[in-house]
C-alpha cells in the first residue's frame, strides 16, 4: 500500500538505489501556481550535507514535474514528479546482500517478499520520503490558500533539550560509533474547525498514521499526549470562554475533529539504526553474524524527521480539507 | 468515514441514544464457526455496571446477527450485528442541547455538521465501541485459526502503577467531582513475521490509527516508544540471534512489518471529560456559561478502553494477516 | 465488496431468508429531511406483488432507520436502514439445498465460498436490492437540492417495444413455464457539466459498474451505445451551439464527464434463471440432475429492475456531485 | 479519479503532450520475472503507424522501468514505468486553444477544471493508454502462472464483418474526411470458477467499469449480452452436465462470479470524433464555430481500441485473482 489519502491521493514509488524516486499526486485541485521551483526548496531542506549534524553524503535531488501542470498551474489531472538517483554506489550495499542489520527492515522485508532490493535499503530506505515531500510541498501550496501554515522542530535528542546539549549528544555518539533518538513536533496552525472525520477517518487517527508510518518513528502523541494520563480532567479539559479555548491540552482536537486551535503532534524517533558498534545478527542462512555498519550514516535521523513530518502533516490536512469543503460546497448548491 | 480496514471491513454505525448500535463486516473468510453466542462475551467485557470502577450504568447490549452466517458459519457475505439501545433516558442530556461539554466533541460536531444529536453524545459516546468490539470478536475468531491471540491491561492510572494505588486514585477523583487518565498496553503473540504492507500500510501506522481513533485517546507507541528518544541504537537496537531476536525494543515491527515477536502497543488515555467540577464553557450562541455534567460518568475511561484497545488490534491484524496471504496463496498457486 | 461509492457510500447487507436485510449509507450530507416515510414509497415501487406482470408474492417491506437521523434531519453519521424478512418459508427452497439451478449463482458461489445459503438465492436474490432501493432513496433527496431527477422505463420485452406486445410475451412465457428479458431506459435531467472522474473515475464507466452489478443485467450502453458502432462520426458527433447540443448521441457523458444533457443509460435484462421448463443440471456431488424450478418467480425480472437501476443511478450521480463540488468548495474559500 | 483496481493497483499518469506517459503499478506480487523487454511488444503493438488502417503518426514509445524490479524480478514494491513523449508537434494544436471539438472531452475538462491542456487533448488522448497497456502486461505476466490467457479482436466496422469489408468501410471514411465505429470483442480463456465479488464487486460490473471506462467506448456487454433481452430462459440458460458447461450464453459469469468457462465481453466503439468534415461547435466564449479537425487521427479507433482492452481485462482479472486466493491462502493456513 504506496498510496496515502482518499481525495488528495500521493502514490510514491522507487528504491534507494534504483533508477528514480517519485510520487504521482492525484487529486490535487486546478488552477494551483506549481511548478519545479516550488517543489525544489522542500526537497533541498530534506537533502543531507546541508547541515552539520547530517550526513555528508551529497544528493542532487532535481525535481521533474512530468504531468499535471500546464502554463504553470496544476489542471486536476495526475501530477508525477520524479528524482533520478544519481550517486548510487552500490558496491558500498555488497556486503549487506545476505545479512539482516538489526533494527532495520532487512529481516521483515526478506520474510515478507522472499527478495529484497539490499542496496541502500531499498525501498525501506529513507530516500523514499523524497516523494513523500514533493507531495507535502503541493498540498503546503494548497493549503496557503486557506492560510494553513505547517512548522516542525526538534524538542529533544536523547533527552536533552538545549542546542549546545543536543547537538554535544549527537557528536558524542557518533564519535562511539552509535546513534541517538530524539522527540520531533509538528505544529499547524490557522486550521477551521470541523476538519476530521468520525470514527475511523478521525484527525487524529489519521495525524498517528501518517507519522506513524516514517521510518524510525515509535511513538505519536496529540497536545498533552502521554502527559495526559497523569493528569485529571479538570486539568486537561480546555476550558471555552466567548473568545474560544482557554488552553489547548487537546492539540487542536476534540472528537476526531479540529477544533480552531494549533494541532499539535509530537513523534518519537528512534536512534538510527545503522552504527558502526558491533552488534549480534544473522544471515539468510539463519547463520549468527557479527556486523559493523558502515557508511555515511545519520548518527541521528531526528533531524531528517523534521521535513517529512512537516509533508506528511500537510498531506493530512489537504485531505481533511477536501473532505470538508464537499459538504460546505453540497450545502451551498456550488456547481 | 465509518469504515475500518481494507480486506476485512468493518463499517459501524449508531448513536448512543438512536435505536440501535451496530457494525457491518464485510470481507470476513467463509466457513468460520460464529454466532451470537461467541460475540456476546466480547460485549459483556466492555459493558458498564460490571466492575467497581466503571460506571453502575446498566445496559443489556444482546446482540443479533442479522446476516452472513448459515447454519452455524460464516459463508462470506457481510455480517450486520445490531445491538438495540435500551436504556436511553434522553431526558437525562436535555441541558446539554445547546451547550458545549468541555474536552468533549460536542463543539466540533457541532461546528463540522451544523446539526448534532447531543443525547449521550450522539455519534461521539463511548456506545459507538459496541460496533467496533463485535466485529473485533469476529477477527479474533479468524485469528485464533493462526493462533495469534490479544490481550490488554491497564499500565498505569493517573501515575499509579499498583493495583491498590490505581484504585485510590479512581476513587479519590471520583469523590472530588473530578476523573483520571491512564496508560493502556495491548499485546498481540503468534504474528508471523511479514503482516504488515510498506509504505503507508505500515503495520504500526495501522496500528497508530485504529488506537488513537479510540475516543480520549491522546498517544500511541509501539515497544520502546517514547522512550526510544533518549536511547543510543546501541540499546534500542535488537540483536539476533540463530534462535530469533534477543530483545523487542521495537515492539514487533521493523520497517512497518512484523518480525514474529509480541506485537506491543501503548495508548494514553486522557481523563473522562465528563466531570461534576464546575467548568467554563459556552453555548451554541457563544454566550460563556458554567458547567457542571451530572450523570452516571467512569471516573476512569481507560477501563472501558481495554476491550475496545484489543477489537481494534484484531481488526489491524486479521487486515494485515489476509492481505499477507493474499500473495502467499498467488505464489502456492491456489485456486 | 458489498459497499458502493467513494463520497456517498452505501453498505448492503442481508441474505433473502434470513433475519433481515438492509444497508449502511455513509458519507450523507447533514441536514437533508428524511424519515421512514420518505424512503418507503421507494421500496413499495419494487415490491413483487403490486402489478399484474410482477411475482405474486407478498412481502412487508417496511423500512427501520436505526441511526444517523435526529429530529427528522441527516446528521452526517451512518443511515442504518433495516428490513425484516417476514415471509420466509425455507422449506420451499429445501430441495435446492444440493442442486445448482442453470443460469443462478448457486455453482459459482459453492464454487467460491465452499459453503452457501441455498434458502431463496441467499445474498446473491433480488431481495437483495431492497438496501440498494433504501439508498438510493436517500440518494434522490439529496439530489433534490439540484434539480437532478432520474426515471427508469421498459423499452422493450422479448423484442416487443408496444405495452400490449410486452404484456402478451410475459404471459405467454409464464404459462409455457418459461420466462422472456427485456430492456431497460434509465435517464437523469437536471445534471450539470462536470460530473466524472478522468480515467478510472469516468461517469459513464461508474454507471456501467452500478448496471452491470444488477442482478440478470448482461450489457450497458450509453447514448448510442451499440448503434454507434455502425455510425460514421458526422453522425454520432454531437453538434454544438450557443444555445448547448443539437443532439445527444453521447447520453450526456464525453470523455467520462457529465456535458449537462440527459443522461441516458440501456440495461440488457437476460430472462429470469428460474423456470418450470425442465432444465439439465448437476447437484454438489457432480451429479447429472434433471431440475424445474418451482415458486412464485417473475417470468420477466425486467419491470423489478426498474427501480434498482434508478436508484443505482441516483448513488452514481451523488457520489460523483459530491466529488465535483469539493473543488467547488475548495476554489470559493469555503470553511 | 485515476487509479484503477483495488489489490494490484494502478495509476496513469501524464497528458498527450506533456514530459511524459507512465504509470505505478502498486500490489503486483514479488517473484515475477520482468524487465523492459516483457513491457515493450505490448507497447509497440498498441502503437499507431503499425498497420495500414492506423494512423500514420510515428511514436517511438521506450519504456523504462523506474523501480520495483530487481535482478529481473518484482520485489513487491511499486513499478513505475515511464514514456518519454517525443513527437510533441503543439503547434498543430493552437488551433483547438479555445475552441471544443465535437464528440471530444475539450468541453467537459474545461467545464469541470476551468482549466486544459488543449495539446493533443491532454489527458483526455488515447495516449494515455500508454500506461494502462504497460500495466496490463505486468498483469498478464502475472497471469500466466494460472495459465490465464486473454485475446481481443475486431467483430465489426460499421455494421461490417468480413476483413474485406471492414477495411473498405474504413478506407472510404478516411477519403470522406469521415470515420466509422465497430466492435470489439475480447475473451478471457483459462479463469477457475469463483472470481468477483458480490454485490458490488461483480466481476461483470468491474469489466463493464473496466471496458466503459476506455475512450470512445459506449457500450459493454457480457456474453448474450443485448440479445439476452430477446430471449426466453430456456434458450439463455446454460444447462449443466457432469462435464461443466454445455453453452456460454453466460459469457463465463453467474452472479457475479467467474464459471470457469469463457469470459466474454464485447464492446461497442464509436467512431472516432476527430474528422476532416466540418462540424458546428463552440469557442470557450460561446461563440458558434465551425471546425475541420486536421491532423493524423486513425479513421477507425476501435482497431486501437483492442490491446487496450486486453490490458483492462487482464487488470481485473489480475485483481479479482488476488482477491480469491486470499481466502484460499487463508484457508491453506498459509504464514
């Protein structure tokens, strides 16, 4: 299942190492002002190299638009954006071939399929997401008209939440050969209520799959989230005065569906997987390894978190959107 | 969207205080034994009145399969199971008409569909999980073909872990007017590995999904969960050996696909929003008013989350496990 | 796959002896009037027993709205509508418990499920249709609101397009014990341009699924349909002038959308399966049986397709309005 | 709306004369053996300048595969593949910028998305078949393991049956500045008994979805099709003997579901809108035109018509296999 959404449909596809990564957006409504320079400043953010605590692998993710836009509007019509996979050294990957890396989806993939594509991860790599936010960075283009803006950030990495602190962590670890998790929040703001859907196509539901389902992610949480089970309802009910909510416990939501207030989501991230320490598996064979990843890892991948967090919110909030609307515009006679 | 899985679709309808509750389930294997007599344990379970904890409020939830099963099993077509709503003293919610409960879906509902039948709730209460918990006992029955069995238990109440402390503190809010949120653990084991579909039908976003669409619940993690933020990979990481994985931080899922171990997820479960403590809030017109909600509440949700945690892991498991099938029986060429 | 639409989606559950049958519509807009009374002159239409060339059989059809209403509107929660099976003689059916009546269902579904409810055709009867006709009640009221009206008539019976021709042909096969097929019209006025989906998502391919999905419907055509085949394009074409299209060669429908001429869709109705006239067959075990079908039957189910197609054509049209005026709704701004 | 199937899935994209053609095929098993060079004869035949009766445009259409396949073989991740559009004359279409071609989809798209891409109409070409042909032989790939083998064929051209017929039909059209429609017929040999899915998952109702769904097709029919509706149930009815079917008046299709005999659909296309004669029309002003399509456009496009309709019937055929074999895998007890 490659496709996220019902109305505003992204469909990514490709390999780490394959010929290209892509995504078809279908759904996307007309007369949106889209082109290649829209897209491009997301996927630049995503890239690694860009920042210290990255790796130093360098991407040249070049967005191509190959339908759906015309005279530099979107038409209605299927949009297909792609990225060809330019440096792909696949020989770094041999060694990989029959060995399952712990805490990675080498052994589930293998189980699963009976073939996985070992190079680079394949499509469980991380380098899928690039599809994830070409589409994020439409549906962003369509949100701004209803001035809905998205902004992620990281609230911790191993704990510790001041810059100094948090970026000492990541040095420290990779320098140990060993990586660390990290708390990442994701915030939209400017969102009408009544967005969401009762009962399985609830806001929140639907905010807990999408971040859900980025790698690395363990844990979702919506305003006071796990905070909440330890408070009492007279702490963490919102209260309402004439102005609107007096606080936001809920994280926007109440009953599956927006309330006007900030939605707020917090994602817990796992510590990359792939370090260098030696660490306990098995080959294909079922025959016990000692394996030392090697290769130009994130020592925290919180960080590269952040951008498809912010694409996957976006890609929520369209959504719900359209659902909304159709009834608003059913209601209004629109035709 | 009232529908629930893609293979295994279970669609649920009814208010609290309408005619009936009730669940279609479409897409069930023929041939499995089932009939009133294996759903009605399922729904004793969650049901009122039958724990010191939970609301002394007594429904006879019987349910009736009107449909898809002949002499004794199912035979494919859609199951319909009703449940009449018997108790439904609507007077008691006549002051809720045009004021808005606090923490509650009463605003958004009302925001979203201009119209909302405020009578217990409506289509938001709690009675909705009847729907969900008897299809969930249909997919247990399915599952126990594979021997993979589900079980719940509550983790924590308001902080507390002991059972004495939990109950004190059930006890104590509850005298002050007040409630308690909680920590729910579902637990799944006999998965194969491989349930579970990349990229966006990641078994835990499914998971993530069906658990926090579960109503007052707030958060959701999977093995380590947030607590994997503040771990290296060194620790997170699980090793394997030639007998299997040493360790489950990941809860069972690697990549979105199960690995074989227990599949372990956790909901936070915010405090009943119902509470007799005065609160400020507003009416439909906007004007602020002060509100106390009387009427027979759990002081602690979560109990009643246990049941309706575990349905819904059977409902995302004998999804998965079908659609895991499905190219098992291509490949074995079956006809 | 027992439910229709993707907006606007209707659940039909129910087999033809067992307790009930029924459907769940979801995704209806709030707000529309609607009762038991609105939807029972529908289902009073396709009743057997109301005219003369129809089955004698009398059932009471009378419809329960278990949910999704509240004082006399749609809330925008699921419409569970409920029919009780009343007149349920099975033992008619009892010696067809292991033998396969030519041109049925019974083969194929023992051949697919392995286990089947022989009891008056099970799910695969016409009764069936009783959920579909609730829906596409609803269906109709919604479309109200727009002017979109839909009527369904015979064209023709065994060849014959005259009232009394048809008529003569119906009685002459019943009491030959055999059964003759006909021809159904189903048109709707009012729409407007824009209704469809490019390319998976065409109107006309939605209307050909909903007719073909009928029971005893063996071909669809649109417009010209079959005739078209022998026409040159300056004929077919549909000339165009300020004042819209000269004709309507097309049904309404280019390029799988709605060019707000009528919409005009043929059904082929093949001959009613059951009849007295002896027919070659094999029971379960493999065995060569000799069978005529016994019971109250239509000799020409085409007059009860009338209604179903209406109301199919009623969820077609709704579904794709709904899709077309979530761009609308989105292009004004509406919140 | 341009994604078809619900289990092996597939989304075109890409408009006449954009950057490219292509599509994601989301659900195709793992295991099966494919590259480019299984993909292009199925592309070269669909391509037009390969017979006298096509027209004489030259489309050199290379197909890559992006992803999903590794060392020959699908991994069970998305397949995109991808045609690049070389011969993208515009400039023959500025002509069309403004002004609706009769029997063509230039006036419903700009009704619909008040925006279109008039080049070569788009994504309403038949271009856009590129990709359904690519899919539909990932499909028959798929299909030969269960020794399903499909073929379509030209039955008639304007009312004419024999090749010498049909060709001088054709011919005289083109020198008349004129076209002409037929039909086409393609069958489905080697199915088991049991594919398709009630109610509304009828395997007739996805073919006629599948078929209608085909530019320029107007009508579908299964079997006896329209000539069911002229005859009595004992001359429609297949009788049964011990050896299966003995005729297939029921075109392989009994309730929904497959017998195991022949699956026959036959499609009725009309003749090609695009003519050299003048028509009466409209400019997107309401102006009233008059037009002369120039241009390399086939006389007859049910000759194009045939591969595409091979590919829809393998897509769904591809599709309702999965579904069946998930409940056999299920009930093998497959892990």
């Amino acid at each position: 299942m490659n496709t996220f959404g019902r109305y505003f449909r992204c469909t990514t596809f490709g390999e780490s190492h394959g010929e290209a990564i892509g995504v078809v957006v279908d759904g996307c409504p007309p007369g949106i002002a889209l082109g290649p320079d829209t897209i491009q400043p997301y996927l630049d953010r995503r890239r690694p190299g860009t920042g210290e605590l990255v790796s130093p692998r360098q991407e040249l993710d070049r967005v191509e638009i190959l339908s759906g836009i015309f005279e530099g509007r979107t038409t209605g019509t299927p949009l297909a954006m792609l990225v060809r996979n330019m440096e792909t050294q696949s020989g770094d990957y041999e060694q990989l071939r029959d060995v399952y890396r712990p805490g990675h989806a080498d052994f589930t993939y293998a189980k699963k399929y009976g073939i996985r594509d070992h190079r680079g991860g394949g499509r469980s790599s991380g380098r899928e997401t690039v599809g994830r936010v070409a589409a994020g960075a439409v549906a962003m283009q369509c949100l701004e008209k209803y001035q809905i803006r998205i902004a992620g950030r990281i609230l911790e990495i191993h704990g510790k939440q001041t810059e100094a602190e948090m970026e000492e962590e990541v040095i420290r670890a990779a320098s140990d050969g060993d990586s660390v998790g990290g708390i990442v929040e994701v915030i939209a703001s400017g969102c009408p209520p009544g967005l969401g859907d009762p009962v399985f196509g609830k806001l929140d539901a639907t905010i807990a799959s999408a971040m859900m389902g980025i790698g690395s992610v363990k844990g979702v949480e919506i305003g006071d989230g796990f905070r909440a089970a330890s408070l009492r309802g007279s702490e963490h009910n919102d209260p309402i005065s004439a102005e609107g909510f007096l606080t936001n416990h809920a994280g926007g939501i109440l009953g599956g569906i927006s309330t006007g207030s900030e939605i707020v989501a917090r994602l817990a991230v796992k510590p990359t997987p792939s370090i260098r320490k030696e660490q306990r598996t098995v080959d294909r064979n079922g025959e016990e390894r000692v394996i030392s990843v090697i290769g130009r890892h994130d020592p925290c991948i919180a960080f590269r978190v952040v951008p498809v967090a912010e694409a996957m919110l976006a890609l929520v909030l369209i959504d719900t959107l359209l659902a909304h609307v159709q009834y608003r515009g059913f209601e209004a006679g629109l035709r």
